[in-house]
C-alpha cells in the first residue's frame, strides 16, 4: 500500500480488482489503464469495464479514465467501433460535474490530437468532430482551472497547427470574441485578451485582422478594467508584428499613442519594454516622426519606473533605425557581416564625402509634426542641426579643401533638388540643398493635402542658380591652396529672432508655429556660434588679406553677401511674419491651455540653449542617422545622476546595446559614441566592463581595422590587466579580435599572452582551459618563428596543469602547434619541439607525463601532422618503450594508440615495413600483460569497440 499514489483511496479489494496492486509513483512505464487488461470478479470486457469506471460514482476513478485516455485510444484504435465508442464516452466524460475530472481530461486533448493525427486515415474527422467542441466549450467553463486548462490546450493545438481555419474563424474566434465584448464578465474579459494576444502569432495574417484587430484595438481603450490595457500593451508588438506594416500605422499606432500616455504607470512601462518590437514593424518615417518623439515622451517620463524601463529599451529602439547600406555594411556569401570599403577620393568629386563619412539616403526622413503628439516632444534635433550649418554649408569656406572633406554634399542640382517637392511648389536654393543633405521626405506628404498650410516652405522666393559661379571660384580657389575664404558675417541680431521666438509663444498648440519656433531656435544658435567665429576668423584674416588677389576678393564679397541675404530672408521675411502671424490667430481658438503651453516651451527652450552650447564639442555629437534627441539619451546614460534617479545599472544596459547603436551609425559617425565608450571602460563596476569585453570583438568588426587600433586598442589591452570577471570576456573572444588588426599590431600581444596563465584566484581552471583552446585558434595569426618562441611556452605550462580536463585541452594544442610547424616546412622547430616533449614527458617522473606522452603521439598519428617518416624516426621508438612502464594506466594507454591509431594507418599496414615489426610485439607484449585493461585494449580493435578514448583516459 506504500507504493499507492495519494489519488487511489479506493479500498483496497477495489483496488485488487482495478489491477492498482503494483501500480505506484515509480512506475512510469506501465500504462495508467493496464486494469483493463486484468479479468477481474466482473468477467466483463475491457470495453464494458471502461465505461462501468469512466462513470463509476468515485471521482479519483474518473480521474485515472480522464488521465489514461491517450492509452486507452491506442488500445482500441484497431477496431472503428470500439474505438467510435471510446469518443463517444469522452464526449460524456467532458460533461463530468467534477472540476478536475474535466481538468485531466482537458490535459490530455493536445497527445490525443496528435495522435489522431498520425492515425488520420483510419478517423479522418475524429478531432473535428468530437474534441474539437470540447476545447471550445472548456474556454467559457465555469471553473478557472478547467478555463485555463482549455486555453492551454488550445494554444498547443495551435501551435502544432491541428486546427483548420474554419474551425478558428467560426468556432474559437467568435467564442473569444463574446468573451472580451464590453459588456462581459472582467475575469472572463481578462482571460479573452490574454489567449487573443497569445494566439495572434499563430494564426494568419488575414484572420487576426479581419476579426481580432478590430476587438484589440477596441481593448486598448478600454476604461474599465486597467488590467486589460495592460496585456494589451504588454502583448502589442507581437500584434503589431502578426498584422503587418499597414495596419500597424493604420490602426494600432494611435492606438500605442494612447496606452503610452495612459494615466497608470504600469501602462506606460509595458509600452517602453516592447518599443523596439512595434518600432521594427513601421516603416522609417512613422519610426522617426511618430515614435521618436513618443520614446522621448517615455524617457522623461514622471515615474522612475517607466523612465528605467525606456532607457533600457533605447538601444533597442535606436537599433531599428540601421540601414545595412548607410551604414557601409554587407552580406558575404556565407552569411556573416561585413564591412564594405568606403571610399577616400574626394578630389575626384567634390560632392563625396570623405573621412569615412556617407551619405544617408533619402528614406531617412525627419519628424514631420502632428497634432496628436504630445507637444513638448515635438523639437526635432535634425532641424536645428541643418539650420544651424546653413551658414557653413553654403560660405565660400566649403570651397576649401579641407570643408569640402567636412560638409555634406555641397554641391547638389537644381533638378534633384526641386524633384523632392511636387511640381508647381518651389523652395529657396538653400533650403533645397540642406533638405538633400539631412533630409526631409516628410515635407512631401505635407505638400500633397491642399488645405495644409506651412509656413516653412514658403517663407521667401527662390534664389537665383549660382552654380557656374560655385564652379568658377572652385577653380581658382584650387590655384590657391594657401588661400582662406573670408567667413560671412552673420547680419542678423540675436536679439532680433530672440523677439520672433518671444512673439510666437502664445500660438504653441499649432504645429506650423512649433516647427517655425524650432527653425528659429537652431537659427538663434547658428547666429550665436556665428558670432564667435567671426571674432577669431577676423584676426587671422586681417594678416592674410594683402595676400589674395583682387578677384577671388571680389568674389567673396559677392558669396558672402548672397549668404547674409539668406540668412537675413530666412529669418525676418514680411511675408514669413504674415503667415505666422495668420497662423497664430487661427489657433488661438483651438486651445484653452495655451498659458500652460507657452510656459513648457519657454522652459524647455531655456533648457535647450543652456544644455546645447554652439560650440564645437556638441558638433561632434551631431549625425543623420537616427533622431538627435534619441541620441542624446543614449549617451547621457553614462551620466551618474542617471544611475542614482534611473537605475543603478543603466551604464550596464548601455553598455549592453552600444554595439548595436554603433551598427546603426555606421563607422562614419563612431565620434559620437568615441567619449561614452571610454567612459563606460573606465566605469567603477566590473560588470560594466564586463559586458564591453564580451563585445569589444563585434564592434572591431563595425569599426574597421583603423578605428579599432586607434581607440580599441588601448581599452583592449587596460581589459587584459582588468579582473578575472573581465578578462574572461576578453578571452571567449581573442582569436575574433586579434585577426582583425594588423600584423605588426598583432605580435606586440605576443609578450602579453603569458599573463593569462596567471589568474586571481588559482582555482578557476576554467579560465587557462578558455586559454587553451583560443590559442590553438591563435595558431594560424603568427608565423612559425613566433609560435616557437612565445605560444609554446604557454602550451607546455598548461601540460603540466594540476586541473585535467587542462591538461587534455593543452596536450591537442601541443598536436595542434607541430602542426604548424611542419605544414610551414619548419621541420628544424619541429624536431627542437619533439626533444623537448620527449625530455618533459616521456621521461617525466610522474606517472601522468608519460600518459601525457602516448596520448600526443596517438593524436599526432590521428591528426596526420607531421609526415610518418619523421614520426617513426623521432616519436616510434620512445613510444614503444612505454610498454615496460610500471604504471598500468601508461600502458593501457599505450595500447589504445597501437592497436586504434598506429596499426589502422597504411603505412604500418604496408608489406615489409620495418617498423610494423617492432609495433606487433610490443602488441603482443601488451596482450599478455597481468593488468586486464591493458591486456583488453591491446586485443579489441577499433570497430569492435567503438567507445570514447577520451573518457577512458580521463578514468585511467
């Protein structure tokens, strides 16, 4: 009776009977319905005793029928009646009143399926017919269990694809949907939305939006229950992904817009934590101009929790943003990632960029501003960058060689400038060559609704086309190589646009305004930088003016005046103030809180100026690739106020995804991540440091061999004297970094190698055996001279390791190391080697030294490293004097290299062979030796025991 599960309380003549006797936990191989093979008292069939126990009056004997049912199909699967008849009291099991009776026999639907599934042609329709509407059923039960049983079941049935479509668009979705209705039960609404969200990914495409898309979105606003917009939000990406790109901008990205400024906070975590899932699923302008700005909203949240789980999702989001093409990269023939050689040749084209810098393509759009985003999130970095570089751009300065290896593109068409734009609207020369540069797709879609007015494509006429006058001072400018170019003055006062920006406040809630307000923002910081280059420029242009000559002066002062005109129509055109003007009364009537407004913008304008100094160390933070403000956050996550109101490890989190975020930005923009990656390697927490290491090698592989020697490099090798936890991480990956640098670069690690042997703590073998095993990687990076001199050291010390499974590890890199000596006709540091293994290990004092010794010349013959007549000269005869060793376990190991490796070669195989008489007595010798091990391996031959060497060795 000890041995009797807690479920059978039967008495124990019942029990007899049942054929429980022998039955207990143990015994996991008996069928659970083998009573229905015993004749009992009853002498009733095994079909009639079924159905007496599936409704016997005892619930635990209900149970074990619903537990065995798969056991009892296969029983009965032979004859179609009985078998029919079997399905038939499954059908009335399933209307059991007792809750776990209907729980077992649910668990035990997705096995049945499966193997109605095999046996389909014999019951083509039995799971259709019969189980099919029991799963159905179970997900309204009135039991919570028995609920979540069905809908367990459901899932797996799902997942193995053994339901038709019609059964999910008639039987499952239209249940589902009843229960997520408005007006249903909340436990029943709750447990709806989860299996909803759970089997989108499962069902096709045309389904889930056809019939759930609609009931979903509907669900993430729902008011009533908080923990139904919580799955929601949780599960969004998986629904975003199932119905694809158009109906996730059409739908569900208000829909997002919404749950991400949810007045729960748990809300608004859930949406930060799968940003990056319904980010991959939108097409880049929706990722830009919509979701940027909503991520932004999420970072700056009020609640820490929200803000620690947005900044852990940020390099996620930011790596939605690569373009394998921008970014120079390409997809080799095997699969792997590489990275594609950019061009240097600016001299050939003046409209190339150089250092390495490329130009975005025109998909990369910037924020285009909507009246349903929040609206202190709606500042565009990208926009104040190209205002900011207006004057730069187009100075005669960027006719210089040295600008036009800085600038980006400076010498666009006409024709591919007004091609952006539809035909009949026109935008001023300027503004058309930035929009080519930085991009600004968005202004498209704009343009194409007529009644969408903005103010920013029609603030002044067209300029005129000075391109052969670019061309001429080009030319000249080329002559004069020593020549500098005159900066233009900036003729605008900051103090006048700081009066627009002060009119424009009160009119915030009007999109136009707030891209103007940003335009003018940037312009007020290019005038500012302005104004201090001038100071310098004019010093140094006062000694060098008597030496231009008179045309190229004349010239300047023509480009500088046309550039001081831009600036000056940009900024105070009548017609630009008439419009904004007209603007701003119009929205005056839109918004009551527009006070409340003017004081968030007025602060975060005043927050924008003194975070963002016009100086040259912010515009080395400045790209194309993604958002600025995206960025900005980024790298502010190493700023340790943000570990003290954030998390305490988000340096760990950025640190996690920076790889990433430099694949996204490309080689050509790793200046904006140089300071935050030194940072986060110089970080007081090892797993910071931790977590670089791990990656250093994937990011040398991004950046190139150039940038990785000139500021890799030197992290590398402060990570080679950092901590074990450190260093571990370094190590994984030697192999993957030291190729990618040069020769000469590579052997000055040489002398550095050696301090991996030594470890903090002496127990962590795993550490040298890591070792071992990148440095017979390592073996091929240097050449034979190299490897004789330093890596074999390291491969003899680590022999004579105390850990064994060190050992095993170093004596294949010893194989591995003659290897490389004969394969490069070293053949003199080959034999200087052997001598050497043959003094430390065959002649070695301890009993392991010789094993050592037969387990390399067996691998040495496996391995076919060095030619057989070298072998049998140098190896052959010490060898075989291990047979007179008196350690049994030498010899047994001794007789697995004679008789599995050396007699199974041709050569020893060959007709009077010199050497295979020697090797057959010594085989001899062994099989009649006192020790049976040794005795059984010098007689068994390799096909008839075909067992793992390296285990028995490990046992000896």
């Amino acid at each position: 009776m000890a041995g009797i599960p807690l479920y059978f309380v039967d008495l124990q003549d019942d029990l007899d009977d049942f054929g429980f006797e022998d039955y207990g936990p143990d015994c996991d191989s008996m069928r659970i319905t083998a009573f229905l093979d015993i004749p009992g008292q009853d002498n009733l069939a095994p079909l009639a005793r079924l159905e007496k126990y599936a409704f016997s009056d005892n619930i635990f004997n209900r149970q074990i029928i619903a537990r065995g049912l798969l056991d009892v199909f296969r029983d009965f699967s032979n004859n179609e009646e009985d078998f029919l008849t079997v399905m038939e009291m499954v059908v009335r099991l399933s209307e059991d009143a007792e809750p776990t009776v209907r729980t077992e026999l649910m668990e035990q639907i997705p096995p049945i399926a499966i193997f109605l599934q095999e046996s389909r042609p014999k019951f083509p329709t039995a799971f259709v017919e019969y189980l099919m509407p029991i799963v159905v059923r179970y997900l309204t039960d009135v039991n919570n269990q028995v609920r979540k049983a069905g809908q367990e079941a459901l899932l797996i049935l799902l997942e193995q694809d053994l339901v038709t479509q019609s059964d999910i668009e008639n039987k499952v979705c239209p249940i589902l949907l009843d229960l997520s209705a408005p007006d249903s039960d909340d436990e029943y609404k709750v447990e709806a939305v989860n299996i909803i969200c759970k089997m989108a990914s499962m069902l096709s495409r045309t389904t889930v939006e056809h019939m759930l898309l609609p009931r979903f979105c509907e669900l993430c606003s729902d008011g009533k229950l908080f923990q139904v917009r919580k799955i929601c939000a949780a599960n969004f990406g998986d629904i975003c992904n199932a119905v694809g790109q158009e109906a996730t901008e059409r739908l569900l990205i208000p829909k997002f817009f919404e749950l991400c400024s949810d007045s729960v906070w748990g809300m608004r975590k859930a949406c930060a934590e799968c940003f990056m899932a319904v980010s991959y699923t939108t097409s880049p302008e929706v990722r830009r101009s919509k979701l940027s700005p909503l991520f932004i909203s999420l970072i700056s949240d009020t609640c820490r929790w929200v803000r620690q789980a947005a900044f852990q999702s940020l390099g996620p989001f930011i790596s939605t943003f690569a373009n394998p093409s921008s970014a120079g990269l390409y997809i080799r023939e095997d699969g792997t990632l590489s990275i594609r050689p950019l061009t240097q040749d600016v001299n050939s084209n003046p409209c190339q960029p150089s250092n390495n810098v490329t130009l975005m393509s025109s998909n990369i759009n910037t924020i285009s501003y909507s009246s349903e985003q929040p609206m202190e999130i709606k500042l565009e970095s990208s926009i104040e960058e190209t205002s900011a570089e207006v004057n730069r751009k187009l100075s005669v300065e960027n006719l210089s060689k040295d600008a036009r290896q800085e600038s980006l593109g400076c010498c666009t068409s006409p024709e591919d400038d007004m091609s952006r734009l539809p035909q009949g609207d026109r935008i001023a020369a300027g503004v058309a060559e930035v929009t080519k540069d930085r991009g600004f797709p968005g202004m498209n879609s704009r343009l194409q609704s007529e009644d969408v007015f903005n103010t920013f494509l029609y603030w002044r006429p067209p300029l005129p086309d000075i391109s052969q006058e670019l061309e001429l001072l080009q030319f000249k400018t080329e002559k004069h190589k020593d020549s500098c170019s005159v900066p233009c003055n900036n003729c605008v006062a900051s103090s006048e646009i700081k009066k627009v920006l002060e009119s424009l406040q009160e009119h915030m809630d009007d999109p136009d305004v707030q891209a103007q307000v940003q335009v003018l923002s940037a312009a007020l910081r290019a005038a500012q930088f302005d104004s201090v280059g001038d100071c310098e420029t004019k010093k140094m242009e006062e000694g060098r003016s008597k030496l231009k000559s008179k045309t190229i002066s004349d010239e300047t002062t023509v480009s500088c005046a046309t550039c001081s005109q831009m600036e000056e129509d940009a900024l105070l055109s009548p017609a630009c103030q008439d419009n904004i003007n007209d603007q701003s009364t119009t929205s005056e009537l839109k918004s009551t809180a527009s006070e409340e407004q003017h004081r968030e913008t007025s602060v975060f304008l005043k927050k924008e100026q003194e975070n963002n100094p016009p100086f040259e160390d912010d515009k080395s933070k400045l790209q194309d690739i993604i958002p600025q403000p995206l960025l900005d956050q980024y790298l502010s996550m190493t700023d340790p106020a943000r570990a003290q109101t954030v998390d305490t490890e988000i340096a760990k989190h950025c640190a996690y995804s920076l790889p990433g975020v430099a694949l996204t930005l490309g080689r050509q923009n790793w200046h904006c991540l140089k300071d935050t990656y030194e940072t986060l390697a110089s970080d007081v927490q090892w797993k910071v440091r931790r977590t670089l290491a791990f990656s250093i090698h994937e990011l040398a592989v991004i950046l190139g061999d150039q940038l990785t020697a000139a500021d890799l490099v030197p992290i590398f090798n402060g990570f080679l004297k950092d901590l074990d936890e450190v260093r571990i991480g370094v190590l994984k990956h030697l192999y993957d970094f030291l190729k990618l640098l040069h020769a000469d670069k590579r052997r000055e690690y040489l002398y550095q190698l050696q301090e991996f042997v030594v470890t903090d703590n002496s127990r962590n073998w795993r550490f040298r055996y890591e070792l071992a095993e990148q440095l017979i990687l390592i073996l091929e990076l240097y050449n034979p001279n190299d490897v004789y001199d330093y890596l074999r050291h390291i491969a003899l010390t680590l022999c004579s390791d105390k850990v064994s499974e060190v050992r095993w590890i170093s004596f294949k890199l010893v194989v591995a190391i003659l290897q490389k000596f004969y394969a490069n006709n070293a053949s003199t540091l080959g034999l200087n080697f052997i001598n050497e293994l043959i003094v430390r290990f065959r002649h070695c004092s301890k009993w392991v030294g010789r094993q050592a010794f037969a387990f390399i010349c067996q691998a040495v013959v496996e391995e076919e490293c060095m030619p057989v007549d070298q072998f049998v000269e140098h190896l052959l005869p010490s060898l075989l004097s291990l047979a007179s060793d008196p350690v049994p376990n030498v010899r047994v190991l001794l007789a697995k290299a004679l008789r599995q490796t050396l007699l199974e070669k041709a050569y020893f195989k060959s007709v009077g062979n010199p050497h295979l008489e020697a090797a057959e007595q010594t085989i001899l010798a062994l099989q009649s030796d006192r020790d049976q091990d040794v005795s059984f391996f010098a007689t068994i031959k390799l096909k008839q025991g075909n067992m793992d060497s390296t285990a028995i060795e490990k046992q000896s």
